[in-house]
C-alpha cells in the first residue's frame, strides 16, 4: 500500500516511515529503496525478529534512522519516534 502511494504524483512525503523487515513480497530496506528511488527522504525505523550484521550495514546504508530487534518496549520505540 505504502508503495502504491507514492506512486502518486501528489503524494506527501511521510514525517516518518516505521516497517518491519521481512514482508510478503518485499523486504523494509527494498521499500525504503525504493522511495529514496522515488525521490522521496524521511526518516524510517526498521523492526526485525532477525537481525543480522548484513541487515544493519544495509539498512545504515540507506539512511535508515533506528533498527530495532523485536520484541521492543513501547517506550524504547516511542523514544526513537
């Protein structure tokens, strides 16, 4: 859905983006991809049960602002908000 919205010529770009890695057909990084693709530039917080070093540089790489293992602490993610 996210990305069939900024699809949208009108579309505004988001305050903040907070996805979990791994989803049906694409992963958080390749979403933030490819927004940044788009032109688009916000901050984003990836969650994942499944960090790995790869993942982190990756998402580093991207500009991603906070990644999180999960389970994470409402407070500890409301703080990074």
């Amino acid at each position: 859905a996210f990305l069939s919205y900024i699809d949208n010529p009108a579309a505004l770009q988001p305050d903040l983006l907070i996805s979990d890695l791994m989803m049906p057909g694409l992963t958080g990084t390749e979403m933030i991809s490819k927004a940044l693709e788009k032109g688009m530039a916000f901050p984003s917080i990836l969650l994942s049960g499944n960090l790995d070093k790869e993942t982190v540089i990756q998402a580093v790489n991207l500009g991603v602002f906070k990644v999180f293992e999960k389970p994470i602490r409402t407070d500890v993610l409301m703080g990074a908000i």
